[in-house]
C-alpha cells in the first residue's frame, strides 16, 4: 500500500463558555445587520442576474461594496457577505447555464404493461419516454446558448487565424464547427435562437429570490496575534479565549466619524489532543447559530494527512473481452451493500455481515411516528417542536448516529483483517432518494437512510477507511438489488422475497444480500461498466457520474446484450 501526503483544511468546533449577555448581544447585533445586507445584496443580484451572470466574486465586491455603509461590519464583514451571497446565485447561474442545452429527438421508446390489473390490460401502453441525441448543431447551439454574444463570429475567426487554439486540438477543432455553422446559417439568426433559450431557462429557474434566514456567518478577525489563546490567568476557571476583532462596544467614533471597532474575547474550553495547534489556526471564523441564540464558533486549520493510495489494477480502458473481470493480487476489493431493509453492511464477503440495533432504531421509529401526530396551526403547518421533545429527539439522533459509526468500524475492522484494502459500496446521497417502503418499520426507505444518518457519514466512512489504510469507491445504487449477478438479467420478478434471489433468465439461486454486494463489486471491476458510470480520483479510488436512473437500466440492459452476443 502506498501513500501520499496531503495538505487538509479542517473545521475544528469551539463551544461558548460562561459567555455574559453584553458580549452575547453584540455578536447577535452584527449577525442580524449581516442577514439584512445579505438579504440585500440578494433582492440586487435577483432582479439584476442577467447583469451579473458573469461577474467573478472579485468583480463583485468592487461594484457593491462601497455602497453599503453600516456602523456595526467592518469592510471585511461585508466582503464576505457578498461572498456568501455570489456563491448562492452562482450556483443558481450553473445550472441555469447546465439546463441552457439543445437536442434533437433520437428515438421514442415505448413500455407496456406486462400484466392484467383492475385498470388496464397487459399489452396496454404504460410510458413512453422521448430520447434525444447530441449533434454538431446541437453542441454549437447549447455554446452559444451559454456564451453566446453578438460579434462572437468575428472574434472566434480570428482567434482560428492567430493560432490561438493551436496548443489543444480539439478545442480548435470545436471553435472551427462553431464558425462554420455560424457562417453557414448566419450569427443573427442562431443568436437569436440562443438567447430565446437563454430567457427562457433563466426567467424557469430563477423565479424567486433567494432568503437568508438563518443568523449564521462568515467573516474575518483582523488581529495581529492568533485567534485562539489559552488563558494567563491560572486561578481562572476560564480556559481559553477565542479573540476576535470588529465589535462595536458603544457609539464612540474616530475623528473620521468612523464607528470604533473593538477586540471581542469569548471564553471556550479546549482540548489539546483536539483542538492542536493554536498558532495554525485561520482568522477566518464562522458563528453558529440554533434558533437565534449563539450555538458554537467555527475555526479552520490547516493539517498534513497520510492518504492511502490504490493499487493501479484496474484498467482505465475498455478490455476488448467485455465480460471479463478484473482480477488482482495486490489490491483485494470488496462489495458492500448498505441494506437497510434486512441487515446494515452485507458484503460480497459471506464472512462479512453486520447489521444495527433494530431494538434501538425500532424505539426511535415509535418516538418519531408519534412527533408525525402533532397538531397543526392555523395556517395548515405542523406546530414546531416544543423544548423537550427537541432534547429527546437530539437525544434520539445522537444514540442512533454512534450506533451506525460502531457498526462502520466493526465492518472495517473486519475487511481489514480479512486482507481487503478497497471498499465499495453505493452512493449514499443518492440513496437517500429512494422513495420505496421498508415494511418492517412501516416507513419510507429514504427517510430511514436520513435517519440512521446514513448521508452525512458517507465522509465519516471515508475517514475511518482512511485510518485503516483502506481506500473507498462509491457507485450508483440503482439495480444492485433487481440484477442477476451471473447473468446479468433485470428484472424486478428476479426478487421475489427479501432474503433469496432467483434469476427469471438463468435460473441462478442465491442470497439477495450477497447478490446484491456482488453487483456493487462488478460495477468497479467490469471495464464496460466503470469507464461508463465512474471517474477516478488522484487515489485511484472512484465516484459515480451524474446519470439518471432511466440511463443507468439503458446501459446495464446494453451490457447485457454484449454478453449474450459473446456467448
């Protein structure tokens, strides 16, 4: 096993201790005032998105910073409201230009019912679904849709006769497509279909602006000596301070009737073994707020890590022998389905299977479905949670989160000492999507992977794999479960009950957990398979491409085909 050292930006949480009211209010005064300029800023960008579409952060803060004048920020304040803000609409702007797409139809795809219902027959037509398809035309138009402008002919026709695209064929071999199709139907009258498309998407999804809530905020201390200091003072029960600048105290002001700002200290407790080195931390700061009140204050610190690297064996080309699996003596990967309705970790491994506390989560279950029960206001919405059953419901959370984190080392601890060094298993943020129904909880499987937590510890897994030295790949979780993992047939009579699979196709009988993990697998060891739906990382490890579900089942059913074609 090889390794590699990173550099890593890390978040470290620093909890107020003792805190008086006098400070606690001056950091909710400068917290509201950030949510009104930011609230600001946003009605600005909102009516103005066209204008701003392609200003880079930088550009903003020089147009809209010496507009806003307020005596409780400082300058760096507002700088990184705006920030926050650009950041929002410039993912807003992302995908508006990624939905900016021109195709023209390919096929129509037609499904039927396969069986007689109370509604309908079999044969009767059930979907079709419209597939479209990629040309010149099309890719030229989707550019210009983009970034299109008027003049853009005579700019890319020089660019072509100075060389400018010399250095990188296919770029230039785009922009010649691109002069070639506006030379040949005219800018004018492409431009103008561009920018129809253009209005339109943006007019689709940009019909709101957006509102910032929360108190919550970013800025920066600019004090000379670090943020974070361990108390002089030995007898104090104080530990440490957090010490940062641009608090106004009162309403004295500078000669330049410029409000004064002032250095504000914040008790905390630390820990050594926790918090590091104090000298390293960031004066970038980030105030954490629950229901208005001030919860924790954020520190960044820069850190060194020792990152496993995997073994290059798998091939990043197409093996012309499609069905061929990888083999490898160096790295020993294994499949990982995270099934929430039977077990929690079954592996491709028969050794290997862990499962959760179903007491526990059985428990939280009930608490929930009794929370779902509570009466509604007058405006139709379900009443907010009282303070008790808040502490209960954190309560609940937390015992429920340490339970998945024990379960994720059991199954590491177990990988690692059966040899294993590369873990895969499905994409949990696109697990949390399933809308089928978990009949032992009687409750949605997307809502039972939001409540084991199962989407934010995807990084938690990742670290603790990390700390094992194993690496970790992830892929789509679509069809793991309905696919026959000898033959490769899908089909939803292939899982018949929830722990046997019996293959429609071939016949082929197995567990559907252990089938199931082994599809995970396949999915980064079969060439055809990985070069479609993954990319890979500086680590050799793999995440999945943005597909959507109808695409992955046209894929897999194609691979299906060359199989039977190659037997």
């Amino acid at each position: 096993m090889r390794f590699k050292k990173i550099k890593e930006v890390i978040t470290k949480f620093f909890y107020p201790d003792n805190l008086n009211q006098k400070k606690e209010q001056e950091i909710y005064n400068k917290a509201f005032q950030l949510r009104l300029v930011k609230n600001y800023i946003s009605e600005i960008l909102f009516k103005n998105i066209q204008q701003y579409k392609e200003y880079s952060k930088v550009d903003l803060i020089k147009e809209l910073a010496p507009t806003i004048s307020n005596p409780y920020l400082t300058q760096k304040d507002i700088e990184y409201a705006i920030v926050e803000v650009w950041t929002t609409y410039r993912n807003k702007i992302d995908l508006i230009k990624k939905n900016i797409e021109f195709k023209v139809q390919d096929k129509i795809i037609k499904k039927y019912y396969k069986n007689n219902s109370k509604v309908h027959n079999r044969g009767e037509l059930r979907i079709f679904e419209v597939r479209k398809k990629s040309t010149k035309l099309s890719k030229v138009m989707s550019f210009l849709g983009r970034y299109g402008y008027v003049g853009i002919a005579k700019k890319i026709d020089n660019n072509l006769k100075d060389g400018k695209y010399k250095d990188d064929a296919k770029r230039e071999v785009f922009y010649k497509t691109v002069s070639y199709f506006l030379n040949k139907y005219g800018e004018d009258r492409l431009l103008k279909l561009a920018f129809q498309k253009r209005f339109n998407t943006f007019n689709k999804y940009n019909r709101n602006q957006h509102q910032f809530s929360s108190l919550s905020f970013t800025t920066q201390s600019r004090i000379k000596h670090t943020i974070v200091n361990k108390n002089k003072n030995r007898d104090s029960k104080i530990d440490s301070f957090i010490s940062i600048g641009g608090y106004k105290k009162d309403d004295k002001q500078t000669k330049k009737g410029i409000s004064k700002k002032y250095q504000l200290d914040i008790p905390t407790k630390t820990d050594q073994a926790y918090h590091l080195n104090f000298n390293d931390y960031s004066k970038v700061y980030t105030m954490q707020f629950e229901e208005n009140q001030l919860k924790r204050v954020n520190l960044t610190i820069e850190v060194e890590k020792s990152r496993p690297v995997a073994n290059n064996i798998i091939l990043k080309k197409p093996n012309r022998n499609q069905n061929k699996r990888v083999k490898s003596n160096k790295d020993k990967i294994l499949g990982v389905d995270i099934n929430i309705k039977h077990n929690l970790f079954a592996t491709s491994d028969e050794n290997i299977e862990i499962d959760y506390d179903r007491n526990l989560f059985n428990g939280f279950v009930k608490f929930l479905k009794k929370l779902d029960k509570r009466e509604k206001d007058e405006n139709g919405k379900t009443k907010k949670l009282g303070k008790k059953k808040n502490k209960a419901y954190q309560r609940w959370q937390n015992r429920v989160s340490n339970m998945v984190i024990e379960s994720t080392v059991e199954l590491i601890k177990q990988a690692k000492e059966k040899g294993y060094n590369h873990l895969v298993l499905e994409d949990l943020e696109l697990m949390s999507k399933l809308r089928s129904n978990n009949q032992e909880f009687d409750i949605n499987n997307g809502r039972l992977i939001k409540l084991l937590n199962l989407s934010s510890i995807k990084n938690r897994i990742i670290n603790i794999a990390h700390k094992y030295q194993i690496n970790i790949s992830f892929i789509h979780p679509e069809y793991t479960s309905q696919t026959c993992n000898r033959c490769g047939s899908i089909s939803r009579k292939n899982r018949k009950t929830q722990e046997e699979f019996r293959c429609i196709e071939c016949g082929h009988i197995d567990n559907a957990d252990f089938n199931s993990a082994c599809n995970i697998r396949d999915r980064l060891l079969l060439d055809v398979l990985r070069v479609k739906f993954l990319n890979i990382n500086n680590f050799s490890e793999y995440k999945t491409k943005d597909f959507k579900k109808e695409s992955i089942k046209y894929i897999l059913e194609g691979y299906l085909t060359i199989i039977r074609n190659a037997n």
